[in-house]
C-alpha cells in the first residue's frame, strides 16, 4: 500500500519550516517557488523593523552605521552557506542579468588572445541575449552547443566546441525547463583544461542543490535570491569571482559603490581591490536584508537536508505522474535533477491554465511544458500530491 501524504509529511524532518512561511489559505497547492519563493515571516518582521527604526529612525546614518558593508557581508553569508565559497567573493548587487552583463565581460578580460564564447541553445534566453551583446561589442565569436533538452550539456557535448579560441563557457547549473543537473566539477575542469575560464548561473540551484565553488575551482558564477532563496520579487542577485582572478577582473559598469575609496569623490576612478569591484550604485538596502533573511533560513536548515527533501519531493511527483501516465522530461536518477519536475503536454498551456483557475499554481514553458517548482523548506507531500490530482485531471479534459 503506497504511502500517504499525511504520513510522508509527519516523517518529514524540515516540515516545521513550512510554519515558518506565509501561506496563502486560498491555494490548493503553490508549485512556482522555482520562479518566485514564498515569503518567510521573518522577513515581513525584519523588513518592517527597518522601515520603522533604520530607515525611519536613523535615516541617512544608516550607512555609515551599517548598511555601507551589506552587500559584502550578506555576499559572505551566502557563498559560506549556499555556495561554498570563502569570504570576500560574493556580493549582494543588481539583477541577474545586470551581473551576469559584468562578469561576460571580466571573464573575457581575463582571457584575452580568445575569441570564443560557448552558450547552449537550450540555456535560459537571458543568458543567451547577453552572451550574443557581450561578444558583439568585444569582437568575439559565439559558439553553440545543441543538446538534448533532458540529457542537456554533457562532457561530450562540450568537448564539440573547446579549443585553443575558447575563452569563456557560460553553464546553467539546472536547466530552467527540464530541471536537468549538470556536472559542475566535472564540466569546470573539461573548460579548464581546454585554457577557458566558466561562469555558471545558479539561479535553479542556489539554496536547493549543495555548491562548491570554490572546492569545484569555478571561475565566476551568478545567481537570483528570488527562488529557493525567497528574498522577494526583484530581489539583488548575487556574483561570485574566484579571488585567483579578482585583481584581473574588470566590469564595465564602474559607478562609484566599486571605487577604492568609495567616498573620496575623485576625480579619477581607481577601482577597489577587494570583491567591491563588482559593485555599480547604490544597493538595495531593503532587498538585501530579505536575502540574508532567506540565506540564515537555508543556513539553520542546512542544504544537504534540504536537498535530501528535493530529491524525495521530486521522487514523489514522479511517482504521482507516471502513475498517471503523464510525459515527463526531468530525468528519472534524482542526481541528475534540480527542485523541479517538467511535464510534457500538447496543450500546456490550456492545462495550467485550468490548474490556476483551481487554485494550483505551476509554471508554464512555450511551448508545451508545465514546470512543477518543488520548494524543500515550504513545499509539503500533501500539497503536491493536491497539485498533481489537479494537474492530472486538467490534462484529461
């Protein structure tokens, strides 16, 4: 007799993390937290807490006081426990697509004499949109892996497009449509030995998946905090640079935050030594405080068990699906997959359409893809067996 949902949920060790999440009572299931997390009730007390004292009660001293070092120390919080990383390569900045614009292009400046920059067709449009800018305005040339979509960027597929010209490889760690988990260590050395440097996205793996960046030698990667960090709609991202190339790494956005002497006001720019390089303007304050929220929420939970809850999550989804006879497109050996799951359907949209009217929130992917987002800390058994009862009635229809 297969498992209930009551009972998975009661030998569930992170289940008293759900508590700790706003949960919208009207939702039969929330299966989107790979686009946009729930919010944790200790940021709606931590953000209105500033509002009142910081921003209200100390105004502009605030920056002196504390909110000048944020994007370094909430930077430090998370590469120590989200990312593996030391101090002193991460920072809390911009948007994924505004670091991701900087770190293409001080990847590039640390390679110079090449001219390629690899991409797979399959990676999320943004990432492709900024290699293709990147390489216009240096001069380079974009090369094109075609993977399958399940299987994705494998050794193989990657050694198609290493040479003597390769000088960045940009990676998406889990494949924002089949949930896919590439091989960060293995795929960073085949870059490495071919003389390029890698800057991974880890916008579907932050928070949900254990990283070593800097056991795995990364070079640079780049992650949102709205997902699995759950800091909000429009949260800042993160960047990482390895300190091995952070005094060859050269941005092109230099506003005075990455400057050595940030109040100095010179009339000539000398950029900071440290990971403040990175930095433009004036960070968010606000948004910042709602990832170290999400960051010490990860932290106290731990991310080997939350990826332990992942991959039973998604093992469940599985089940459920199959036993439906449903297509799925996320592979089936839970080390090769993310926090999602991806259904196949002919009409894909129509489906998660009828979910939402229902009260079920999935993810819709032009053109025929329903992503089911599976969120450890405030994802429960019971909700996603509820979304896939509904998931799998709309598909018969």
């Amino acid at each position: 007799m297969p498992v209930s949902p009551a009972d998975l949920d009661g030998a569930d060790r992170l289940s008293a993390f759900r508590d700790r999440f706003v949960i919208d009572d009207d939702l039969v299931a929330y299966l989107d937290g790979n686009s946009l997390g729930r919010l944790p009730k200790a940021t709606q007390e931590r953000l209105a807490a500033f509002v009142r004292e910081e921003w209200g009660g100390r105004l502009i001293r605030g920056w002196s006081e504390s909110w000048v070092d944020l994007p370094v120390a909430v930077g430090d919080e998370l590469g120590a426990a989200l990312l593996g990383a030391a101090s002193g390569q991460t920072v809390i900045a911009d948007s994924t697509s505004v670091n991701l614009y900087k770190l293409l292009h001080a990847a590039a400046g640390v390679r110079p004499g090449r001219d390629e920059i690899v991409i797979d067709v399959t990676n999320f449009p943004t990432d492709r949109y900024l290699v293709e800018s990147v390489a216009s305005a240096r001069g380079m040339t974009v090369r094109w892996l075609e993977p399958d979509l399940v299987e994705n960027v494998t050794p193989d597929v990657l050694a198609t497009a290493l040479g003597e010209r390769t000088a960045v490889v940009v990676l998406s760690h889990v494949d924002y449509r089949s949930g896919t988990l590439l091989d960060l260590p293995g795929l960073t050395d085949a870059v490495h030995a071919a003389g390029g440097v890698v800057v991974w996205d880890l916008c579907h793996s932050a928070g949900v998946v254990p990283i070593a960046l800097d056991a795995a030698a990364v070079d640079f990667a780049v992650g949102c905090t709205y997902k699995y960090v759950n800091a909000g709609p429009g949260a800042p991202a993160f960047a990482y640079v390895a300190a091995r190339h952070l005094a060859d790494a050269r941005q092109p956005i230099a506003g005075w935050w990455s400057a050595a002497d940030l109040f100095a006001m010179s009339d000539t720019y000398e950029t900071s030594p440290t990971i403040r390089r990175m930095l433009s303007g004036t960070p968010s304050v606000s948004g910042i405080l709602a990832v170290q929220e999400g960051v010490r929420l990860i932290a106290e939970a731990g991310v080997d068990a939350i990826r332990a809850k992942s991959e039973a999550l998604t093992a469940y989804a599985i089940e459920l699906l199959d036993a439906a006879g449903l297509e799925i497109v996320t592979p089936r050996e839970p080390g090769l997959r993310g926090s999602h799951v991806t259904v196949r359907h002919a009409e894909a949209r129509e489906v998660a359409a009828g979910m939402i009217e229902r009260g079920v929130v999935p993810d819709f992917r032009e053109p025929d893809l329903i992503r089911l987002g599976l969120s450890p800390l405030s994802t429960s058994y019971a909700e996603v067996a509820a979304g896939v009862a509904v998931l799998v009635d709309c598909a018969a229809r």
